[in-house]
C-alpha cells in the first residue's frame, strides 16, 4: 500500500509488510467483534440513572451513549458486554472486565433462604426437564432419548408476525407512569442505596408494582439497563441487611438472566453449560449447579441439547449408543427467534408451489452479467437463496428483482441502511426500501389483514447485518410460496444484534448459495480482495485512492486524523470534510470516537455545546433502536429536544432520549459504519487496537470508503497479523443446527 500521506508530506516510521496468507488460517466466514474501551467513570450506578434516560436534569453530553452499532451501552466498562447490539464497543463488556470476581466481595455473608429455607415447589414439568439436564450430564441417558420432538413441517398454518427492535423507525413514546408509582420506586430505591433517577427505567422494567416486587426481590435491579451485579448485591443488602448472602436462589436466576442478556450483546443467542457454571461460581454462586437446576425449575431460562455431529455408527444411529451432545441454555426471546427463522426458512423452501408459466430462463439470457443469470436461475428454482459478493455484486439481487417484475412477480429489494439503499438504487432499482422500513409499514408495500406482505420475491442486502430477531420478523412477514434471497459480504462484521443469521445459513447448506464472480475494482477493490483472502497486499494507488499515514502515539494519531479531514484530503483528493468519516476502534481512549470527536468538533464546528452537548452543524451519530445507527447533523434544539437532519429525514430526539440516543459523528466504530460507505474514510489504528483487530474488522473498516481510504497506522505488526490469524470470534447460536436436517430419532 502507498505510505505516503495525501497531502504528500513524509509518513516517517516504515510500513508493515504485508502479510502472508498462512495455509493453515482457517477461512473467515463472519465477523467478530473488536475489543474497546471505555472510561471507568461507567461503572458507577449513578452512570446507570444516567443512561437510563430518567435523569431529571435534561439532555446530558452524547457521551452518555454507550452504542456501537446501536444500542445505548449498558453504563458498565465496555469490556464487559461485548455486544451485537452494538458492537466495538459494547460487545467487549463481555470479556475483560469480568475477570474481577467482584460479585463475591458484595455478596454479604450466606444465610439460610427466606421462608424457613422451603424452596418454591417445582411443576411436574420443570423437575423433568431438570432432571433430564441431570441425566444428561452425569451420563446416565443418552441425550438422543430425549429428542422426541417430532420434525418440523415444511408449512405452518398460522405465523406470529413478531417487531424486532432492530426495526423500530425512531423512539418509542412512552406510557405515562402514575408519580405515585415513581415515588414509591424511589423510596425503594433510596432506602437501597440506589440513585432515584432510576425510578422511571425500574418501572419500564417491572411494571406499576414494581416498589413491591424490588422489596420481595431486590436482584431485580439487576434487570435494569446498566446495573451491574455488584450494585445489585449492595442494592439487596442495604434492604435485607443479615438475609442476604451469595447462595440466594432469588440472585442466581438474576446473574443467570444477566449473563445470558450480555451473552446477547456478545451476539450469543444461546451458552453452553459449563460457560454459565464458570461465570456463576466467578461471582460467588456457591454451588452453580444447583443454582442452574433451580432457574430450569423456575423457567427462567430454556435449555436444549444438540448433537455435536450426526450419528456416524449402527449402533448411534440405532439409539445404542451415545451421540456427543452441548447441553445451552437460552433466554426464550432468542431461543424462539431461532426457532421461528428456521421454521420459517424450512417453510420458504417447501411452500415453492409450481409457478405458472414464467420466462426465467428468458430473464437469465438477459442478465447483465453471467453471476446475474446464475442468480436468477437459482431463485428461478428455490424459495431461499443465499448470494455473496462484494459491493459490485449488489447488482444481481437487483437484477433479479427487476426480471421478476418484468415476469409480473411483486418483487422488493431491502437494503439494512438508508446509504444501502442508495446505493442499491445506484446499481439499478430506484423502488428500493430499508428493512426497517418495510418491516414498520412506512417502506414498500402494505401488509395484509394477516400481517403478510404481499411480495412473491424478497432481495435483502446488507444480510450480515440481520440479527436473529430482525430475520425472523422478515420471514414470519413473508407468504407461502414467496421467494427470499440473502445477500451480503460473507467478509464483513456480524450484526450488531444476536446470531449470525447470515453465516449460519451460508454453513448450513439448506439452500442453493450463488458466490459471485464480480469483482470490486480498483485499488480500494484489489486491497479488500486481498484482506477477505487474509492478506494485506500493497497495491498501486496511483490517484492516491489508498494512503498510509504511521503515527507514534495516540496522540499523533488524533492530531494526523484532524489534519486529514480538514485539510490534507480535501486538497489533495477533493473530497470534503462532511462527506469523510472517521473510523476508529472503540468508544474510549486516547484515539477513541470520543477523543476524536472532540478534537474534530474543535477544528470543524467549534461550539459551546448548547443543545446537550452539542451545536448546530454538529455530524452525529443517531442510534433511534439497538443495532441501528444513523448518520446525520444537528439542525438546531428546543424545548421539544434536538432537531437532526439524517439524509433529509427530519428527526427530533426528545431531551430524555438525547443522552441515550446520540453522540457526535465525525468518528465512529466499524461496527457503527457498517451497512453505509462515503466518498472517503479515515480508518485510526492507535497502538493499543492489537486486541480490537480481527479480518473482519479490517475489511469492514477499510471497505467504508468508496473513492478514498487513509489509514492512520501505529498499530504495527498488529495489523497485518489480524488480516493473516485472527478469525471471527465465534458466536453460540443453533440457527445452523436447526436448519439442518436431523435424524428422526431412535425408538
């Protein structure tokens, strides 16, 4: 790659030589999540009323928004959720920050339960399928003796249209709460130690009676966006003084709901069982396995056991002897996600009744591109189709959609962002829509009596950006007989939400998967051609489309990224400052989004601050629902919130929201970026990102300029060494499972 910098002064410091491919790095077939940072005042439970949204005290600086993809950020350090929801930042709350078994320092000291010791009398149901956990576990049964569900039918008479949260337009009004209500949280809560400021998120969570419900459990602070078990422990033991210790069921059942919620952020949509046992016994949980038995009985979570492979000996296919089994668990909401997808992608492929008689083979010898007629061909024959490629590519699911309306089919095309679909109207469909729109009612065209959407074929872009509960809506949305293609770049981060919708259909092989043979062009095309095979090349960039810039230190790496974007690119490539966007790692550090936003704040749009932090012509970062960001700037603000311009849609965030919902813009993470390119990115790799960088991320990250891409490298050898080693993290989900044909059991 060139190391030069675009204005022509000299980089100083050597390049890191590109990478080669090793033989043995396994291929990459979806993203991970990279590692951030945030700062330690986030920890605090007074962080948690903030980011709340009940704080009294009007719009707070867009700090306050933990997202990084989408959702508001637990206030807790970001290593410690790491989160499809959002991603960089919050996905990797997950990880560093449980290391600290701080849960056991608050726990207080053990006591007998409440009531005499006499636990809650489990039904006939619950002590069976905790008892098959048991057997499972120990051995004594095969866990192939307890498949006895029978196999799922390829049409199902009814749907539930669910609404992913990923799919709401903008915020949510919220139902007025009685003061008397509030003021009776508050009184629990003072009494409990916890910030009043919270009442209003503790009655979102718990309903009207919710003063009482604190009072009988006080773990269920826990619930509550932000609260962190240690806080929870403090919480109950201001309330129940001697009766509170570490080996309460009534915490157990909080710290496994909690777990499993950040195993979500993390992307997870399901544990295996020695995961939460380890996670549990880490915070003081005395005897883990008793306190999983106990949330079998009570139904807080569901379990399952899968197969770790199909039976490969008479014996095993005969019921004999024992297949290997994963015994997870899951909170309903995902678990029965993955269950409605797979139903309804099962359904899609068996519901493809003979079309009368249609042209496709006409409309494939007029494709413009022989991947185009490879791809009209396959849905031509399949209810579901899966089709990769890069972002040349996006013109085949387009151009399907086009012969299927030629053919009299009602076809629509989706992309995840406003910017995809742009760009999809750019390779040939102006009638476009957005997920989200479509899924809301406000894009394409108008559901049914039922809740279906009158299409006969479904193109969906941007695919790996579908979290599990988004995909499910889109399919439950779909008719019988309807035809649905997933498109994407296999090379690009996950979604911001749980699963991997994407590549676990890709893995599965339940459908026909069309791999496109269009490559992306020029320089900015050859590197990321490069980087999706795991290796970092140099390519010639003659018109400067790709620059190196190495830094020393964070602090250089702000200072470099500001000279960029105010002055170097737009003088050497033409490419205003407004239409480049940063990239960067993580929310905090040194050569985080927040250190690099205000630095650019300062030399772009210096201002007070006086709408909440932020000033007329401000860029923003616009988070109206979890794994959504939206790009915009700031117009003006009032009593009725904060005025935003997001691609000439006119957004006002009400003053309690504005904490939550949005943060300056100028830089942002990968994960944020994802789904939407610009003239020209800035991508900051500062010397501590190692840890934050995988292939995907790269890709993602360099993949977000479509004329122009400066790197701003002090990341070393790190960097070629995430393209070569670093794989996708792995995600727990069962979509793949589910999607594949199992074996009717024995017996």
């Amino acid at each position: 790659m060139p190391d030069a910098a675009a204005d022509g002064e000299p980089t100083g410091g050597p390049e890191a030589p590109s990478a080669r491919r090793s033989a043995d790095t396994p291929p990459e077939d979806a993203a991970s999540v990279p590692a951030g940072r945030e700062t330690a005042d986030e920890t605090d439970l007074r962080a948690a009323a903030r980011a709340s949204g009940a704080a009294q005290d009007g719009p707070a600086a867009s700090d306050g928004t933990g997202t990084d993809g989408g959702a508001p950020v637990a206030p807790e350090s970001e290593e410690a959720a790491a989160g499809p929801a959002a991603s960089d930042g919050q996905r990797d709350r997950a990880s560093a920050q449980d290391a600290a078994p701080a849960a056991g320092r608050d726990a207080g000291t053990p006591v007998a339960p409440e009531g005499g010791g006499t636990p809650p009398k489990r039904s006939a149901v619950a002590e069976a399928l905790a008892a098959a956990v048991r057997a499972v576990e120990s051995g004594e049964r095969s866990a192939a003796s307890f498949f006895t569900e029978p196999a799922r039918p390829a049409a199902r008479a009814q749907r539930r249209v669910s609404r992913p949260a990923a799919a709401v337009e903008g915020p949510v009004a919220e139902a007025p709460v009685d003061e008397e209500v509030l003021a009776e949280v508050r009184r629990v809560l003072a009494a409990g130690g916890a910030p009043e400021g919270l009442a209003g998120a503790v009655v979102t969570a718990l309903g009207e009676p919710a003063a009482e419900a604190l009072r009988e459990d006080p773990w269920l602070l826990l619930g509550v966006a932000g609260v962190r078990p240690e806080q929870a422990d403090g919480f109950a033991r201001a309330l129940l003084g001697d009766a509170c210790g570490p080996d309460d069921a009534r915490r157990a059942r909080a710290l496994t709901s909690w777990l499993l919620e950040r195993a979500a952020l993390a992307g997870h949509t399901v544990l295996e069982v020695p995961a939460l046992r380890e996670e549990l016994a880490r915070r003081a949980v005395p005897d883990p396995d008793e306190a999983l038995r106990e949330v079998i009985a009570d139904g807080t979570v569901l379990v399952f056991q899968e197969p770790l492979r199909a039976p490969q000996t008479p014996e095993e296919e005969a019921g004999e002897a024992e297949v290997p089994v994963r015994t997870l668990f899951g909170l309903d909401r995902y678990a029965m996600a993955e269950e409605s997808l797979a139903d309804g992608l099962a359904r899609l492929l068996g519901t493809l009744a003979a079309a009368p008689a249609r042209d496709w083979e006409g409309a494939a010898a007029a494709a413009p591109s022989p991947s185009a007629a490879e791809l009209i061909r396959a849905v031509a024959a399949s209810g579901l189709v899966a089709h990769s490629g890069g972002e040349a590519a996006r013109a085949e699911p387009a151009a399907v959609v086009a012969a299927a309306r030629a053919l009299g089919l009602r076809a629509v095309a989706a992309a995840f962002t406003e910017d995809g679909r742009r760009r999809l109207a750019a390779a040939g469909d102006a009638e476009a829509v957005t997920v989200a729109g479509l899924l809301i009612g406000r894009e394409g065209p108008e559901r049914d009596a039922e809740g279906t959407l009158p299409v006969d074929v479904l193109a969906v872009l941007d695919a790996p950006r579908l979290d599990v509960e988004t995909a499910a809506a889109l399919v439950e949305s779909l008719p019988d007989g309807a035809r649905l293609i997933l498109s994407g770049d296999p090379a690009e981060l996950w979604s911001a939400g749980p699963g991997r919708v994407f590549a676990d259909v890709l893995a599965a092989r339940a459908c026909p998967v069309v791999v496109s043979r269009t490559p992306d062009p020029g320089p900015l095309g050859e590197l990321l051609s490069g980087i999706g095979a795991g290796e970092l090349l140099r390519v010639g960039a003659p018109g400067k489309e790709v620059v190196i810039v190495p830094v020393r230190d964070a602090g250089e790496a702000v200072h470099r990224t500001v000279q960029l974007v105010a002055d170097s690119v737009p003088r050497a490539i033409g490419i205003a400052p407004e239409a480049t966007q940063v990239v960067t790692v993580g929310h905090g550090g040194p050569a985080g989004t927040r250190a690099l936003n205000a630095a650019l704040k300062e030399r772009l749009n210096p201002g007070p601050g006086r709408f909440g932090g932020f000033d007329p012509g401000d860029r923003i970062a616009y988070v109206p629902a979890p794994g959504r960001m939206v790009p915009g700037t700031v117009v003006s603000g009032d009593a009725a919130g904060l005025r935003l311009d997001c691609s000439g849609t006119q957004v006002v965030v009400p003053p309690g929201r504005v904490a939550d919902a949005v943060r300056h813009g100028w830089a942002v993470t990968a994960h944020q970026a994802a789904g939407t390119r610009w003239p020209a990115a800035v991508v900051v790799l500062p010397g501590d990102a190692g840890p934050g960088l995988t292939r995907s991320w790269v890709y993602t990250a360099f993949g977000r300029g479509e004329r122009h891409l400066s790197v701003v490298h002090g990341a070393g050898q790190d960097l070629p060494r995430a393209v070569a080693e670093s794989p996708a993290k792995e995600r727990s989900t069962r979509l793949r499972t589910l999607l594949k044909p199992q074996p009717a059991p024995a017996g």
